[in-house]
C-alpha cells in the first residue's frame, strides 16, 4: 500500500473493535432461532468466527474457492480507479460472494428444508397451527370423491327413473261419469224364463273388468223383480239379493275402479199405490240415502217424466243431488225436459249430471242422423254441465224369438257407432245384444271388438271429449255425415290430436263408395292387424262399422 502512496501509520488503520463485537452472537445466541425460522441468508454451519473485513487474512479464511479468487484479482488489477476504490471493491464483492456462495444454501434443499431437519419438521407441530394442519388429507380427498361420484350416480338414477315413469300422453282429464262407458245389466237370464241374482253378478266381474267400462248400470233389484211392476222402492226384491250382498257387490266394483249404478223405477204402478206425490219424494230420499250407505254411486230416476209438471220437483231434485254429492252421478231421461221453458231447463240442469238419450235403430240411418243433430243442438255439449246418456232401444230385443243373427249384427253395428258419440254411452251386456250363453271364461270376439272400441275412446280425446275449450267460447268437436246409402258418417276432432271417423252400414247390402272428397286415408282401428285404408273405393259389409283413425 506505501506504493499507491496511502500512509500506514497505525494510528489510521488499526482499530481497536470490542471482544464481543468481533464474535457475532448468533452463533451461540440467535442461529438457533434463526435457523427454526427458516432464514434463507443464515447458514446452518459456520465455519468459525466471522473476521474482521479490513483484517489482511480476511480473504483467505472466508472460504471461498479458488476460481472465484481469480475472478476477483482480475477485475482489480483492471480497474482504473485509486487504491481506495479498489479496497471497497475488495470488501463489497467478497460480502457479496459470501451471501450468495453455494456453501451458504446447502442447507436449503428438497423444497428449502434441510434433509436432516425434514423429518423433525414434518413431525413437529406448531402451537399456534390450527387443527386441521394434522388431518388425514389423503383419506377426506378420497372420501369427498367417493361422495361427490355417488351423489352424480344418484341424481342421474333418479332423473332415468322419472322419465321412465312419466305418462306417455298428456290427455286432458274428465270426470268419471263424463266420457266414460256405463254398462246396463237386467237380471233376466238368456231365455228371458227366470230371474238370475246379484251372486251372479259377481261371478262376471272379470269380464267386466276386461272391457273396460266405467260403471255398470242395474235395472230395479226393488220388490217386485220386474221393472214394470215395482211397488216398493225400499226394500230389495228376495229372489236377486239383500243388502250385504248389494254391499259386496259395490266394493268389489269398486276395488276393480268400476262404479255402481241403480235403477229406480218410478212407473205407473208405483205412483198409484202412492197417490200423494210427497210419500213417493220421501221414499225416493230415503232410498238413496240407504243405497248410498251400501257403496252405490249413482242412480237413475226412471219415469221421473211423470212429475215433470210438478212444482215440487225442482225442489226434490235439488235435494236429491245434494244427498248424492258431486262426484256421483243422477240420471234422468230427456222427457223430463221436454216442452219446459228455457228458464226451467237451466235451473234443472244445475242438478242433474246425466240426461238419458235413446236411439232407435229401426228408423234407419237419416232418421239417426237427424235425432242425433237435434240432440246436439238443444243440449249443446260443455265441460262443466249436463252431459248425454246415450242409449240404443230396440223393440225386437224384447223378444227372443225376433232376435236372430241380422238383428244382433245390426245392435253391434250400432253398438260401436253409439261409442263414437260425445257424451257418456250406455251399452247392453252381451246377453241382451245377442241372445247367447255368456262365457265367464274368455271374450267372445264380439265383445272383443267392444273392449278394443271401449280402451280406444278411453285414450283419445278426440272420442271421449264433447267439446273444445277455448277462452271464450266451446266448439264442438263432432260432425254428422249422412249419405244416401243407408250409411252414418261420425267424424270426431281434438286440437294436437288425430282425428277418428266411424262409417256405419244398417242396410243388408255391401256398399262400396267414394269418400275421397273428404278423407284421404287412414289405419283401422279395433282389429288385431292396423290395416291401412284409401277411401277411393271404400267398402264396408252390411251391418257393420268400421273405425278409423285418419291421417294428418
């Protein structure tokens, strides 16, 4: 240095430096807090006490290696500057050489924990982690993903299920009695000789059952068995029944969702043996009340028509269709009606859900047509009031001997064409449409014409339902064709629906005829194998009616 002209004397560079400033403390005192804290800039292995920086050996006991040495020398001999800038470039690079050398950071590894402290620092817990620093990780990861899968596995099960188990239509609802099929029972047997019983009745409820209809209708079970002669409508008539069998009977309908209807035959007998008008309205009461007890459902008031001039009726009515309620039915026959003012119509239609409508068969097709044009003209169809009853009369029914093979073919005809109609159809049990032994075993092909007719009316609104329902007004959802060829066009609509029509043959000849200006084409519908049809050359037997479901 006395060559750079820088003077030595000892009272310049020597300084004299406290013990315990020369020895740093935190090897013996702070490293070891130090050290737990983590501090990247502290080694953990001193080499010794730090030397002074302006001491000569300072350089060689500093621990650096001998490559970084001749990289220091060499930019002191290239520097420019005067020996004191080269004395703090000596001390500020050795500092720096020092802190950021190697050997300072070997205790940094493996993610800046010393492999010897790592075990003891993952054993280790601190006072101030929470708990659950000290949770099993692994097996909450494992568990949560278990559970999230099976929580989607779920939901996805359910979701299948629900569309699995969802209607496959979307019908509009009616009420039981409304649209549904009733099905009228006597208690004749075949031969019209004797007088069966309400047991056997209950023998036939599988057949019952697998046509499908709604309710089933019996005439008068009222002393005497015979409709025409009932002088008591109080007590049921020994030779059919008594009332734990009416019971049974009733329950056991109902348990196969099948309704119980009653007769109550108030004809000329019955009235004259009770003069005074207000005992026969007092046993009509207490007879419903009784047979309502008993699980029947409704009831039809046969010869009603007798009182229609009657200002008690109205009175009586209304207090009969409050002791019935409003989901069962009371039935009256349309003479009732007949000839009353529009003012009394309305007010007796408020307590009455089913008006009786008969159709002759033997008048022939126009005849029909224009009975059944007028019907719906003065009782024109609407949701929520009275609805048509219809029924078939034919007077050679009465008579075994009248009923031969044409006649029972041409009730079928008109069997099948009456389903097609609004309103609520009342069908004759098999007996009575053809005069044979009935089967409790199996359906006769005639009946299962009828069961198929019966299900299809049941699934398409177009049949069941008697009215479109608009906001502001009701359309009717029928039209009547009549041809000159003994024929009875039915054509049944519902919006977003298909639409039937039913083509009806009375006469005795085959007919073949062009119906192409007003359908095109169609499947026909009640036999096992849907055939399609063209109505270019439309043929249909004699006695017979064809079903078919039109094109869109």
């Amino acid at each position: 240095m006395n060559k750079m002209g820088v003077p030595t004397e000892s009272t310049f560079l020597d300084v004299q430096l406290p013990k315990t400033l020369l020895e740093s403390p935190s090897t013996s005192t702070f490293l070891p807090d130090e050290e737990a804290a983590f501090c990247p800039l502290l080694s953990s292995r001193m080499l010794g006490p730090i030397a002074h920086p302006l001491s000569p050996n300072h350089m060689d006991t500093d621990g650096i290696t001998s490559n970084c040495q001749i990289s220091l020398d060499c930019k002191a001999e290239s520097s420019s500057t005067d020996s004191s800038s080269g004395i703090a470039i000596d001390v500020q690079e050795s500092a720096t050489t020092n802190l950021f050398h190697n050997g300072s950071y070997q205790h940094l590894q493996n993610n800046n924990i010393n492999k010897e402290e790592d075990t003891h620092f993952i054993g280790k817990k601190s006072k101030d982690a929470p708990s659950f620093v000290s949770w099993n990780w692994p097996l909450i990861r494992k568990c949560t993903f278990f559970i999230f899968v099976s929580t989607i596995l779920a939901m996805c099960s359910i979701v299948v299920a629900k569309i699995s188990t969802m209607p496959k239509s979307c019908n509009p609802k009616t009420t039981w009695y409304r649209g549904g099929v009733f099905y009228e029972m006597g208690f004749q047997d075949s031969e019209y000789e004797g007088i069966s019983d309400i047991g056997g009745i209950i023998n036939r409820l599988d057949y019952l059952s697998s046509l499908g209809v709604a309710a089933v209708r019996l005439n008068s079970i009222f002393l005497p068995g015979n409709i025409d002669n009932v002088t008591s409508v109080l007590h049921i008539d020994p030779a059919i029944g008594n009332v734990s069998q009416l019971k049974v009977l009733a329950d056991t309908l109902q348990s196969r969702n099948i309704a119980l209807l009653l007769d109550i035959p108030l004809h000329n007998t019955f009235v004259n043996i009770h003069s005074n008008q207000e005992i026969v309205y007092n046993q009509i009461t207490k007879t419903l009340t009784s047979c309502l007890d008993n699980g029947v459902n409704g009831f039809y008031l046969k010869g009603l028509d007798l009182f229609s001039n009657d200002l008690m009726l109205l009175k009586f009515l209304a207090i009969w269709k409050r002791i019935v309620g409003e989901n069962r039915v009371l039935i009256i026959n349309e003479k009732v009606l007949k000839g009353k003012p529009s003012s009394f119509l309305t007010a007796i239609q408020q307590h009455v859900d089913l008006v009786d409508v008969c159709l002759d068969l033997e008048g022939g097709t126009k005849k029909i047509t224009n009975r059944i044009e007028n019907i719906l003209a003065n009782m024109p169809p609407a949701e929520d009031s009275t609805w048509i009853h219809w029924s078939i009369v034919d007077s050679k029914l009465k008579h075994h001997n009248d009923r031969d093979s044409f006649n029972s073919d041409k009730i079928m005809a008109g069997t099948i064409m009456q389903l097609m109609l609004p309103g609520t159809p009342n069908i004759k049990y098999e007996d009575d449409m053809n005069g044979k032994q009935y089967s409790v075993h199996k359906l006769s092909d005639r009946s299962k014409i009828v069961s198929n007719m019966i299900s299809l009316r049941k699934r398409s609104p177009s049949i069941y339902k008697s009215v479109i329902c608009k906001p502001n007004s009701n359309i009717q959802n029928t039209l009547i064709r009549y041809t000159n060829d003994d024929t009875l066009i039915i054509v049944r609509n519902y919006p977003r629906r298909n639409s039937f029509a039913s083509v009806t043959n009375l006469g005795s000849y085959k007919i073949t005829m062009d119906l192409t200006s007003t359908f095109y084409s169609g499947t026909r519908m009640l036999t096992n194998e849907t055939d399609k049809i063209f109505f270019k050359n439309f043929e249909i037997d004699p006695f017979d009616t064809i079903v078919v479901k039109l094109d869109k």
